[in-house]
C-alpha cells in the first residue's frame, strides 16, 4: 500500500508504531538527537515540495 492511499489515522498509526520501535532500545539523549535527525529530514522535505511544481 502506498503512503498517499492511507487514510490520516492509519498514518498516524504508522508513524506511532514506527517510532515506538525506533526507540525501543534508545535511551533519552539517542532518541532526542534522532528526533532532531528527523526534523531536519522533514524540514528538507518540505522546502523540497515548495520548489516542485504542481
């Protein structure tokens, strides 16, 4: 199934139960710099859409 056929609850189930098994075996400081790495990853793709046309 692709990401863009999910309904925004089955998404968030997705992301949940990802991030739940990401850092299941982290302690704080991993999961904070993780979650930073993500960030920056989104923040990225983010600015990548805005220079995409439609």
């Amino acid at each position: 199934m692709c990401l863009s056929d999910m309904s925004n609850c089955e998404l968030l189930l997705l992301a949940n139960d990802i991030s739940l098994a990401i850092s299941k075996d982290l302690n704080a400081n991993e999961t904070n710099l993780l979650s930073a790495f993500f960030n920056i990853i989104g923040d990225q793709l983010a600015l990548i859409a805005l220079q995409k046309p439609n």
